[in-house]
C-alpha cells in the first residue's frame, strides 16, 4: 500500500513541475490554451486525490476489521502474548 501511496503522489510531489510546463510562458500564449490545461491539471490532480481517499479507506476499514477480529480472539485467549503483539501491530497500522 504504502508504494502504490507514493506513486499515487507523484502528480502532488512535483506540482511545481506541473504548474511550470501547464501556463504557457508569453511566447505560447496564443499557442496552447491555458484555462483547458489548467482545466485538465486540476483534473487529474481531483482523480489521483480521490483515488489515494479510496485507498486509504480501504485499507483503514481492512485493518479496522483484523483488529476487531483480534481483539475478540484476544479476549478468548488472554494469555496468549503472540496474539497480543499482533493486535498492537494491527492497531498500530490503523
């Protein structure tokens, strides 16, 4: 997840970038329509935001479900310190 996360930021990550190549400098002005460009900028920066939010969702209500499921094998079997440090590490994660 945490990979797919930071491939997903690369439009974020070098917005700077975008911006510069996205408004034309003042030789292309009447070549390239900036308002279409920026138009289509904030497009896919709108997509890449909603596609990271599902993500992300996704992966909290997983994690949110082991934890639940952890929990209620942890009250079964209290002794048990290998389940015990995996439900730490799963609420860790959420």
């Amino acid at each position: 997840i945490q990979e797919l996360l930071r491939v997903m930021r690369t439009i974020d990550d070098r917005i700077v970038h975008e911006l510069n190549t996205t408004i034309p400098t003042a030789s292309f002005v009447g070549k390239i329509d900036a308002g279409q460009t920026c138009k289509e900028l904030y497009q896919s920066l709108m997509d890449a935001h909603t596609s990271r939010e599902r993500i992300i969702k996704n992966c909290i209500a997983q994690t949110s479900s082991v934890v639940k499921t952890l929990r209620e094998e942890r009250e079964k079997a209290q002794d048990d310190l290998a389940l015990l440090k995996q439900l730490r590490k799963e609420q860790t994660k959420v």
